[in-house]
C-alpha cells in the first residue's frame, strides 16, 4: 500500500512539474504571439474555456505501448517499471518519467494548458486597462504572465483532473508501475475485496484533496481578480 502510494506520487510529481514548465512556456509564447497580433490590429476576444473546446486527445492506451516498443527497439531503453524490491528510490523515480510524460498527453492536460494559454490573452488583451498599459509602452507580458499563468493552471487541472485519473489506472498497468491504480486492478481480479476497497480508497483521497486545492485557489484568485476592469 505505501509503495503503491509512493510510485502513484511520483508519477503524479511529475506529471504536475511538466505541466507547469508546459504551462509557462505557453504562456509566454502566446503572449508573444497575443503582442505581434496587436500590432497587426487583430483582435480577439472569445475565451475557449469550454469543455467543448478541449482538442482531440489520443488515449494512453493507444500512446503508451508505440513509446515503449519504440524507446526500446532504437535506443534499447526498457520503459517498463523495475521489480520494486531490487531498485533504490532513484531508479523508481527515474522510471516514473516516462509514464508522466504520456499521462500529460493522454489526458489532454498538455492541448489543454496551451489552448487556454491562448484564450486567456485573447481575453486579458483586450480589456481597458491592459490597452492602456500598452499605450504607455509598459511590459504587458511581464504583469499579466503570472496571473494567466495560475489561471490556465487551475482551469486545465479542473478540467482534466478525471482524465488524469482514469488514464493514470490505464498508465500504471502498462508500465507495470505498482501504484495505487494498478493495485486497484490487480486486487479486483484476485477478487480481494478489501485490498482493492483500500487502493481505490486512497487514489479517491488524492482525487478529493487535489480538488479542493484547485477549488479554494481558485476561489482566492477569483477574489483578487474581482477589481480587475
């Protein structure tokens, strides 16, 4: 159970390192891109926040097994997880990469964060004090990067927060990872009740905190963001 908890963690660790360097550097690049607009007279205002607008997303299931015959057939590079027992935390943590990086696409949150990224200017953009601010020739990117930043992290993390989790038992299971979703499964068909009640158990805690998080942030932001015209 702890050792499941901790492969889940770490994968989760990494998944949420990446999707904030994917969140910055998106971030930044369509600010960018928001200013070379403007100075072409291009405007837009429409927010894609719609879960309608989410891209096309190619599952985990279809990903994760390509990567893993392809690292191995031209690198010779074995993806799939070490027996727990006979590894050091290192190599858990090292082999808990490759299965971030294909959660961060599987579950959409990558298409996500820079889809929003770009709405988020579209909409920051356009407001009065932001056309001012560029008037006088301040640096709109450096005082709106933070805020549109935290906004696109929290609102890609909501929305795809269950894909995450859904694929994360998928995930697990092909990398042969030993984290609370792939215990889940493997106790649901040994038929131990109880055991898999507990990994369930605990991948919901997880599931119910992380969204709290996201919940009482937001509220703190939506709070700072009310004197905003």
């Amino acid at each position: 159970m702890i050792d499941g908890a901790l492969t889940t963690t770490m994968i989760l660790g990494w998944l949420a390192l990446f999707a904030a360097a994917t969140t910055m550097a998106s971030t930044f690049l369509s600010g960018r891109a928001r200013r070379v607009d403007h100075a072409a007279h291009f405007h837009h205002d429409a927010r894609p926040d719609a879960q309608g607008d989410i891209p096309f997303i190619v599952p985990a299931l279809a990903i994760a097994p390509v990567v893993i015959f392809a690292a191995w057939v031209t690198a010779r590079i074995n993806l799939i997880f070490p027996v727990f027992e006979f590894t050091g935390t290192a190599e858990i943590i090292t082999a808990s990469i490759a299965p971030a990086v294909i959660l961060l696409f599987g579950s959409g949150l990558f298409a996500r964060i820079i889809s929003l990224a770009r709405g988020e200017w579209a909409f920051w953009s356009a407001k009065p004090f932001v056309r001012v601010d560029r008037a006088f020739g301040k640096n709109t990117i450096r005082k709106l990067s933070p805020m549109i930043a935290l906004r696109v992290a929290l609102q890609s993390a909501s929305d795809c927060l269950p894909l995450v989790f859904s694929e994360l038992v998928i995930i697990e299971s092909i990398f042969n990872a030993p984290g609370l979703g792939f215990w889940s499964w493997e106790h649901a068909k040994a038929r131990d009740l109880n055991s898999a009640l507990i990994s369930i158990a605990a991948l919901f805690a997880i599931y119910g905190f992380l969204n709290i998080v996201i919940l009482i942030t937001n509220r703190d932001l939506g709070k700072k963001l009310a004197g905003y015209v």
